[in-house]
C-alpha cells in the first residue's frame, strides 16, 4: 500500500531521467528488455513515445533476447541489439555486456518500468507495430488450401503465468470437435513444441512455425482466432494493418494486456471478442460460449 501512495505523491522518476538527459543534451539512450513478447506493443510503445516527445531528436537501442526479436521487428522506431546471455526472468546488466559499444550511449536504464512510469497513458495511447512486407510470403511454406478460412487456436501460453491462463486441454478438444465435426472448421494449432505431445484435434503446428512464420499463416489463412491472454494477442492486436480478423479472447484476469489498455486496435476491421471468467479462473467460460462467440452468434465487443 505504501508503495503505491509513494508513486502517486513522488515525481516520477522517468520524467526526472529524461529531464536531466534533455538539460545534458543526451540523445542517445540503450534500454534493457527481458520481459516476454506481449510486453514490446505494451510496455516499449509508451516508453519510447514519451522518450520521443520529450527529446524528438532521440536514437532509442534495445538490448535484448533472442526471441524477442521478431517482435523488435514490427517496431522500426527503435534499434535493438541481441544478448545471448539473456535469459527470461533471470537479472541482468546492460552496461556490462559484450554486445555493445558503451561510448555509443550517454543514457543507460537498465530496468525500465513501463508499468509505472507510463500508467498514465493507459486507456489512451494507442501502441502501433508494423508489418513487414517481407513477412507476407512465409505461410507459403505449410500446404493450406488458399480457398479454406481456417481457425487459428493457441492453447496453452508460454510464460511464468501461464497455469492461469490455460482453459484446458479437455475443452480445447471437445471445441475443436464440434468446429470441425458440427461445423465443418478447420482449426490451426499455434504453440511450442514441448505442447505437442497432448492430442486435442485439429491440424497441428506447435513448434512447426517460426513466430514470423506464424503471424503470416493467421494473415493469409486464418479468418478467426481462439487465443489466451498472450504475446500473441497482445501483438495481433496493435499490428497497424488492416485486415479482417475475428479473435476470441479467454480471460481469467481481465486488467492485463489489452484488456487494460483498453483502446480500440490500429486494424480497423479487427473484432475482439474477450470471454472472461473467475479472478485466475477459466472454468467458468464454457465450451458453449466459446463456440458462438467464435461463430458469430454473440458479440462482446471490448
């Protein structure tokens, strides 16, 4: 409690760092990011728009993960370099690493804290990534009938988090079912290869695809979307191109990610759909639910 009283009467301490590099003349800044991939359109957008409107003339450099790179890709903004030693949730310090050159920066913060620092831009800044035209081709590699609309799911999310994320394999399978046994869907499994090793149905590409692969199968196959509260989702979301999507959102804790961001998605003909359940409880979002709101026959619109 304390802790939150202290950032509401103190200044906030990323005004004072760009303040003091503004009266410095510092222009450029290298930042440390080893959060997941949901957290680039979330967390990076704000922090360099508020860099950017501070100091324009500012050349903003990530340090990051390896896997985070494609996500770096959609935000051409900021450069970014990889650490191989990164590792997800493990500490870190960008002054020491071996991939970059210190002279090149006058700038340093090595844990950014969008969370804090850019709480009050939440419900009315609007992140924007950009497709890259060389993505477009990719999803030729998997052999899928151009003339099927095909349902992306993503069943299970690869985070610290995610035991409360998931819905379950169980209801994943009987949904799959009946898309593709009632319904005649077609469904696309989105995931990692350590998933595979559980059957729920449905065409399966966990671990099969790139994230770059991945994102040019939902563009040029997929029509509508199951997924969880995700680095997927948070990414879909704010990629600036407009392009006809129907995603169905499941939510066990509805003030994170997008929903508590609460802005309307750069994709004009984008429709979210967010399902949520109990406080880190899925159970209570049915498989019935779930399989209308996909169909069209509900609308929840965020």
């Amino acid at each position: 409690m304390w802790k939150t009283w202290a950032r509401r009467l103190l200044p906030n301490p990323f005004d004072i760092l760009l303040s003091k590099a503004n009266r410095r003349k510092q222009t450029s800044f290298l930042l440390g990011w080893n959060r997941g991939m949901g957290d680039v359109p979330l967390g990076i957008c704000p922090l360099v728009a508020t860099i950017k409107r501070r100091i324009p003339e500012a050349k903003i450099t990530f340090l990051i993960r390896k896997d985070l790179g494609p996500a770096f890709t959609l935000f051409p903004e900021v450069s970014y370099l990889v650490d191989p030693t990164f590792i997800r949730g493990q500490p870190y310090d960008i002054t020491r690493s071996h991939q970059i050159d210190q002279k090149k920066y006058e700038v340093f913060i090595n844990w950014p804290d969008p969370t804090y620092w850019c709480q009050s831009m939440v419900g009315s800044f609007v992140p924007k990534l950009t497709w890259p035209a060389s993505w477009d081709a990719l999803h030729k590699r998997f052999d899928l009938d151009p003339k099927e609309e095909y349902i992306g799911l993503q069943p299970s999310v690869s985070s610290p988090h995610g035991k409360w994320r998931s819905w379950g394999l169980e209801k994943y399978a009987k949904l799959i079912t009946l898309l593709e046994k009632k319904h005649g869907k077609k469904v696309l499994l989105f995931g990692s290869q350590d998933e595979r090793s559980s059957d729920i149905g449905g065409i399966d590409l966990r671990g099969k695809t790139s994230i770059e692969e991945l994102f040019s199968l939902i563009y040029h196959r997929c029509s509508h979307l199951i997924l969880p509260d995700s680095g997927i989702l948070s990414i879909l979301y704010y990629i600036d191109r407009p392009s006809p999507l129907r995603i169905v959102s499941l939510w066990a804790r509805p003030l994170q990610g997008v929903l508590k961001q609460n802005v309307p998605s750069p994709n004009p003909y984008l429709e979210h759909i967010p399902l949520i359940g109990d406080y880190k409880n899925l159970d209570q979002i049915s498989v019935g639910a779930t399989l209308k709101a996909i169909l069209g026959e509900t609308h929840a619109p965020l």
